[in-house]
C-alpha cells in the first residue's frame, strides 16, 4: 500500500477471482442457489474494501451490491493476519489431476469413475481427509483410496533444471547431454553430494528429479509433486445407471430452459423407457406421468431413440 505497485496487487487479485469464481462459487453453487450466499456476500464486501484504492469505482459498485454501508471509501482498511495453512490446495490438485487424466482419456465428466487411488505420505492424506466428498463430487468418483506412496513401483528420471543451467551458456549444453544419461543411483549419488562428469562438475540444483510409474498400459494414472494418482474406469452395472441417469438429467434440464420454465414450475415427465425411469428415479428428484398441461416435447437419444414429453402441473 505504502509503494502503491499496481503491478503486484494484480496478480493476487485475479487468483482471489479465480479461487472464488471457479472453485468456492462452482463447490457451493447449490447452496447460493438455495439463498444461502452469506459468506459470498462476505467474500464480495470484503474483496471490495480491499481493491478499493487500486478499482475504485468497480469497488464501490461492488460495495453497494454486497453492504449496506454509505461508501467503501469510508471503510477501514482491513489489518493484515496470519492465516492457517490453505489444506484445500492439496484437495485442488487431486481434483485437477483426476480432471487431466479424464480430459486425456476422453471420459466424459457424466460417467463416473469406480475408484480412484491416491499413492502418498500420511501428512498429504490428512491434509485431505476433510475435502473427501468435495473432491468425490467434483470429479464424479464413487470411491477414494489411499495407499502408502512406497506401495506403486516408480523410476527416478533426472531432467535438466534450465534456470539454473543458463547462468552458464558455455557448459550448458555439455550438462544437459550429462545429465539426460543419469541412472537412478547417480540421482541418488547427486543428492550426497555434487558429482564430476568429464570435467564437468553437476550440482543437485542442476537438476528436477521426476517420477515414472514403471507400468501405465491404460495411460489412467499421473504422476504430482505429492502424489501419484491411478484411476479405476471399469464399466459396472453401477457405472453405466449413474451415467444414464445424470445424463438424462442433463437432458431435462436443458429442455426446461428451452421451453421457458422456471426452477420454481413442477413438471411430470413422459418417456417410454422402462429402464431410464427406473435409474433416474433412483437418483434424481423426476417425476415420471402424464398429468397437467403438455407444455412441449423432444427426442432423445440413448441407443435406442425416445420421445420425451413434458407436462406442466396445474396450480392448486
């Protein structure tokens, strides 16, 4: 504040955007949706006061919509404190490691994964432990395990660490080649102490260690800094009536938007698939009939193809 560097404030601004918009607001989505946005609303009025001296006319916009006070400029500024340790990043990287795999296999998000493996240390699981049905949800997996992170058999690869390299373009180069050639033990040997190679001396800052799984022959796994992610994608009868289920879901509420209804108007749905009744049912609130007035109807397909026909309930 007292140097009043735009430059910096910038980049904390947008990760705040960015952990709000695409992680607390998409976790909590349907509890805001329900009315219960307090602690948005907290986040808002506070993230306001805050960029206040840097945006202050989007700040006092956003004041307005979030407080009840007269301006943001009449706010104090808030105090700086000591915060806990964010455990909810190691949770963001197991998310966002199961997404990768699934983006890279092409699994679509509605089809559940059966079980998905985390090979790490005790204190990374604990760090989880609160996160477990978040990350269950997020990711569309039925079941997480952990397993000591010793339990999958990995190989250590040594690659060459370039910012520290380029400080001397003569024996870069030299020292890339040296270095693609290291073997597990000279890893384990650079780690001691710092080696000699052809007249060259390599230091462990030199280099970024890597993990390989030593067998990946369905590319379902990922290799983190703290962990080491395997995936279960096996098709069970449970797999496949989730899909069916999320997916026909997905389909009615696309087609109450397109007819106009709101979250507010009841509906009776018509299809004639004994097998899609029977599975959304179990796991979503449709109800299945032909009562009140057809408001509209459309096609569907799921291997087979079927009519879907939507009636609106008459008011009392």
């Amino acid at each position: 504040m007292n140097k009043y560097e735009l430059s910096k404030v910038i980049s904390y601004a947008l990760q705040f955007i960015d952990d709000l918009s695409n992680w607390y607001i998409r976790i909590h989505r349907k509890e805001i949706k329900d009315g219960n946005s307090a602690v948005l609303r907290e986040l808002l009025e506070g993230f306001s006061i805050v960029m206040a001296p840097f945006t202050p006319f989007f700040s006092e916009y956003s004041y307005q919509t979030t407080s009840k006070g007269e301006s943001v400029h009449f706010e104090m500024y808030p105090k700086k404190f000591e915060t806990q340790e964010d455990t909810f990043e190691s949770a963001k990287e197991v998310i966002e490691a199961i997404r990768s795999v699934r983006e890279q296999k092409k699994i679509n998000l509605k089809t559940p994964i059966c079980e998905a493996t985390v090979y790490c240390s005790l204190e990374f699981r604990n760090r989880l432990d609160r996160y477990l049905e978040t990350i269950s949800k997020e990711c569309n997996v039925l079941k997480i395990s952990f397993t000591d992170e010793d339990a999958i058999f990995v190989t250590l690869k040594a690659k060459p660490y370039f910012e520290n390299l380029k400080k001397d373009m003569k024996t870069m180069k030299k020292k890339m080649n040296i270095i693609s050639k290291f073997t597990e033990k000279d890893i384990e040997n650079i780690l001691q102490r710092d080696l000699e190679y052809e007249g060259f001396v390599i230091k462990k800052d030199d280099i970024m260690i890597v993990k390989e799984l030593t067998s990946d022959k369905d590319g379902l796994s990922k290799v983190c800094n703290s962990f080491i992610l395997t995936l279960n994608n096996t098709l069970t009868k449970e797999v496949l009536e989730l899909r069916d289920a999320r997916e026909f879901n997905s389909f009615i509420q696309q087609l109450r938007k397109k007819l106009g209804l709101k979250s507010e108007d009841d509906v009776y749905i018509d299809i004639q698939s004994d097998y899609i009744k029977e599975v959304s049912s179990k796991h979503f609130k449709i109800v299945f009939g032909t009562e009140g007035k057809k408001v509209g109807e459309e096609q569907y397909k799921e291997g087979n193809e079927y009519k879907v026909t939507v009636y609106q309930k008459k008011n009392n």
